[in-house]
C-alpha cells in the first residue's frame, strides 16, 4: 500500500495566504494609482459641479454630490473585502433578484417625464438601473464563465445573449435607452474577454447595426414606430444639428455652443453664460461636460479626460492580472462599461454622438450614478487584491 506523504508545511502556508485575502493586511495589495486616479477625479468633479450648479435656483449641489460621494466611498470600501467568488456563486440570486426590482420599477416606480426608472423611498430616490449595471456584469460573467469550455460553439455565446436579454429590454421599456446601451455594451464586452470567435462576434455586429438601422429608420418608413417621436429625434438628431435649432435639437445646439466657447482655458464660472443663464438645459446632469468646458476651457476638460484615461489603464492592467476568468471578464467589462460611458457622454456634447442620457461619471449630479460607479471600482480593487490568491473549490 503506497503511502502519500503530506506536506503540513505547504498546507499552512495556503492557509496563511487564503486568510490574508480577508483580512486587512490585503489593503496593502490595493491598485494604488487607481485609487489616487478615483480620489482625483471625485474631487475634481465636485470642484467642477460646483461651479456649473452656483447660480442654479436651487444653489450649489456641492453638499448633495458630496453626500453621495461619502456613500459610495463606504461602498466602495465594502466591495473591498468581498471575494469576487461570492457573487459568482450567488449568480441566480443576483439576477433574478435585479430581474425583479426591475419589474417592480415598472409596476410601481415613480413616474417623472414619462419614464418610470425610480424608486422613491422617502429621504432618497435611486435608479435600480444604475446599480443593475454592476449587478448585470456579475451575473453574467458568471454565466459566460460557466460555459468557457464551450465558448467556440454558437449556442454558448446565443445562450449568453439570450441571458442578457431580458435585464436589457426591462431597461428599455421604462424607457432608458442610454442606460440600455450601456448594458448592451457591457454585454458585448463580456463575450469578448470571453474569447467569443471573431466571426461569431462580427456576424452579432451586423445583426446590432441592423436592428438600429430598422428601429430608427426602416421601421418609422413603414408605419412601425418602436420609439416615441422624442425619442428618436434625440438619437438622431445629432446627424442634422442644425434642422431645428429651436426645438428637436436645441440641446445639442446650446451643448456644441458651450463646448465651443470656452476655448483653451475657459471663460470661468461668472463668465459662462451658456451654464449660468441656463441656456444649456441639463448643464448639471446630462450635459454636464459641455458646462466643465465652457468654464474651464479645453485644459480643463483634458485633465478630467486624462484622469478617466488613467482609470481605464488601471483597469486594463487588473485584467491581465486576473486570477480566474471570471475575474478577467468581470474587469474587462467594467472597465469597457466605464469607458463607454465617458465617450457617449463627451461625445454627444459635440455633437459626433447621439443624446442617449448617459451620465458622465463622478460628475454629473445624481446619487445613483455616483454610487454605481464607486462600487464598481471597489470589485475592480478586490479583483486586483486577491490576483495571486488561489479560488476556494
């Protein structure tokens, strides 16, 4: 009978690096300039947003922005000391509970401006699809994950799209068609890092540009609108800026003004008549961006960018550094989701992408999107914490 020594030695030592990943002695594991990167631009954004809210009605958003900046920092400060394994093993938990709130939201969620997209509950009002873009990435990576083995054959990149489906059309119903793109994005982001084939990810390609082109264009031409009349002139009125200045496209018209007029260094926060007069609608939320430039000119809406840049960069390297590939493919879509948001909202500023809402993040006003986007980063710090820390079975 052949006897198998046990090394108590190399047993130990795993203990003593498993304990570590919860414990505080991981801290010291943090990203470092991931973190400076997320203390600086949440510091810049509320410097920012003060100014561009000063002469609002209401005053400055400064203390309320700050309020939800001190919330999502506990967050994220939470979301450090969870193993990302947990969410892959509460999976179904996860996104048949975000299924729910989501159906619960058009059932009874609070209407303003024909969307129902909020919960009230009294001291606060949040959007379940902010936090749904966090909660949708974790589910589905798992999903993906658990059919790695097969991720050449159709069927499992169709299974993971079908999955996918419904969290997105319950988003697009309320309606948000911005925050529908934003988990449409992070689902194609995810079948990459997956390593879904290039064909099979160009053929689904085709298929997103079709359907656009039939829901804005093909479909209205025949009698069939899937959009609301507003709806589409948004989306499309960034083709044709100049057709109805003074009404389908009079926020693109005042967003490309403010971009324009605040030249290299800015025109300040008293001499920025587009965000002070509020010529600029939304200049706190959506447009928010257009108003950063017109007070702080192209050095100042550079450095924001920059500062985003870095964030990215940061969260490119944890993907590489991942230790799974659940891990890998949750970072990627996150940091894929991060990006897409910042070039949507920039962009539509200028005019060279459609007005789809999307908010810019760590900037514009709104404690859902704020919240969303620190607990976002705290499971991109516990990814990178835990890079060389071997999964539980």
């Amino acid at each position: 009978m052949a006897i198998r020594a046990v090394d108590t030695r190399a047993g130990g030592l795993r203990e003593r690096r498993e304990s570590q990943a919860v414990g505080l002695g991981l801290v010291r594991r943090l990203d470092w300039p991931l973190l400076g990167a997320l203390i600086a631009v949440v510091a810049y954004g509320l410097w920012a947003i003060d100014g561009i809210t000063r002469h609002d009605p209401g005053g400055s958003a400064l203390s309320r922005q700050a309020l939800y900046a001190f919330a999502g920092s506990l967050l994220f400060l939470a979301a450090l000391f969870v193993d990302p394994d947990r969410y892959r093993q509460l999976r179904r938990p996860i996104y048949f509970g975000t299924l729910g709130v989501m159906i619960f939201v058009l059932a009874a969620g609070a209407a303003t401006r024909g969307s129902r997209r909020w919960i009230d509950v009294g001291f606060f009002t949040f959007q379940p699809s902010e936090f749904g873009k966090v909660v949708f990435v974790l589910a589905l990576a798992a999903f993906i994950a658990e059919r790695s083995r097969s991720i050449t054959d159709p069927r499992a990149p169709l299974a993971a799209i079908g999955y996918g489906l419904a969290p997105i059309m319950l988003v697009f119903v309320q309606p948000d068609i911005g925050t529908a793109l934003v988990y449409t994005a992070a689902l194609a982001a995810v079948l990459f890092i997956a390593g879904v084939r290039w064909s099979h990810l160009a053929v689904l390609a085709a298929l997103t540009v079709f359907v656009a082109l039939a829901v804005l264009w093909l479909l209205p031409a025949s009698g069939v609108n899937v959009l609301k009349p507003y709806q589409a002139a948004r989306l499309t009125g960034f083709t044709h800026p100049n057709n109805d200045p003074r009404g389908a496209t009079y926020n693109l018209t005042q967003s490309i003004t403010a971009v324009g007029a605040g030249g290299l260094r800015g025109r300040g926060v008293l001499g920025a008549t587009q965000t002070r007069l509020n010529y600029l609608p939304e200049h706190a939320t959506d447009f928010a961006f257009a108003s950063l430039s017109e007070q702080h000119g192209f050095f100042g809406a550079s450095l924001l960018l920059l500062l985003y840049l870095l964030i990215v960069w940061r969260a490119l390297k944890i993907v590489a550094g991942a230790r799974d590939l659940y891990c890998a493919v949750v970072a990627g879509a996150i940091a894929f989701m991060f990006l897409f948001q910042v070039f949507v909202n920039s962009a539509m500023t200028m005019g060279i992408a459609p007005i789809t809402g999307i908010p810019l993040p760590f900037v514009s006003v709104g404690g859902s999107s704020m919240i969303t986007n620190f607990l976002a980063l705290g499971i991109l710090q516990s990814i990178h914490m835990r890079r060389g820390v071997r999964r539980r079975a």
